[in-house]
C-alpha cells in the first residue's frame, strides 16, 4: 500500500503543480488528512502548507473521507461526469468542497510532459493519435453494447422489447374497463 500511496501523492502533487490556483485553494487547508478508498483500495494522504499533497498520519482520524466506485478507471477513461457524480464525499464540508473542485477541474497537460522526453512534434503527434486511438475505442465499446442490447432485445427474446410492454399495458387498461362495464351491466340486472 505505500507503493500506491507514494504513486498516488506523485501523480497528484504533478498535477497540482501545474495548476497554481489548486495550489492556492488546497494550502487553505493545510494539515488536513484525506482518506481516499475505492474497492479494497486506500489511500491516506495529508495536505501541506504550500497545497501539495504529502502522506497522510495514520495516528489522525481523517477529516474528509472520499468514496470512489469500484470501476475508476473505465469511468476515468469514458465517462468522467458520470465518474463525479457517484463519488461519495464524508466528513468536513469546507475540505471536502474544495478537494472536489480541485480534483474535478485538473487537466493533465500530456503533451507538455512527453515533449519534455521526445521533443514538442513528435509530442504534439503522439498525443494526436492517442486521442484518435481512444475515441475510436469509445465509439467501439458503443458500437458492440448497442448491438448487444438490441440482440438481447429483439432477437434473443430475453427480454421484452420496451413497444411490446407498453402494448400489453394498453391491452390489460382495455381489458380493464371492460370487465368495469360488463360488471356494471351485471348490476343493473
């Protein structure tokens, strides 16, 4: 685990350094513990007097605690939004306020840190079919979950196709009133 956690304060002090206004709002909170956890992964980690990360005292009670869902990095990946939105942020709302602001408005400045080992164009292209590379991966993922679902749907038989519910719906609200009806003609009777 201290692997993970040195890993994990790297790659975000990496981050944060290049965002002087993440700096800024974190140093706000200096001394702070964070408990970040996601399945059967945990990550202690404090924040310092100049807005990095550090790692955190195990003999201190955290005063934010975040909750990630066990599929990060396919979240990370495809959809970050959606990734946000299932976090789970406990303990004090000032820090954990600001931990999410900061870490939902980070940008990696990927080509910036491969020009520095290859030079600035074979960056800027490397960078460039990556991105093509992962949105053709995207649209593929798309492509084979549509076919999937529409194959589970319209000819598997699996499960009822969504027109078919909603025509049974009508048949049973008409069999309904029917049957109303007739008991109505019945008493008159």
């Amino acid at each position: 685990m201290d692997v993970l956690n040195s890993l994990a304060i790297r790659v975000l002090n990496h981050l944060i350094q290049a965002e002087s206004w993440a700096q800024g709002r974190l140093a706000a909170h200096s001394g702070a513990q964070v408990l970040i956890e996601s399945g059967p992964f945990m990550v202690r980690i404090g924040i310092d007097e100049s807005g990095l990360f550090r790692a955190g005292d195990l003999t201190h009670e955290p005063d934010v605690s975040i909750t990630l869902p066990p599929d990060v990095p396919a979240r990370l990946l495809f959809d970050r939004d959606s990734l946000f939105s299932s976090v789970k942020l406990g303990g004090s709302a000032d820090i954990a306020e600001s931990l999410a602001f900061v870490l939902r408005n980070l940008q990696w400045d990927a080509e910036a840190d491969i020009a520095r080992l290859i030079g600035d164009i074979p960056a800027r292209r490397f960078v460039q079919i990556a991105q093509a590379m992962a949105e053709a991966m995207r649209q593929s993922i798309t492509r084979v979950t549509e076919n999937f679902s529409e194959y589970v749907v319209e000819e598997s038989g699996v499960l009822t196709p969504s027109r078919d519910l909603a025509e049974f719906g009508r048949a049973v609200n008409s069999l309904r009133d029917d049957v109303g009806r007739l008991e109505k003609r019945i008493s008159r009777l």
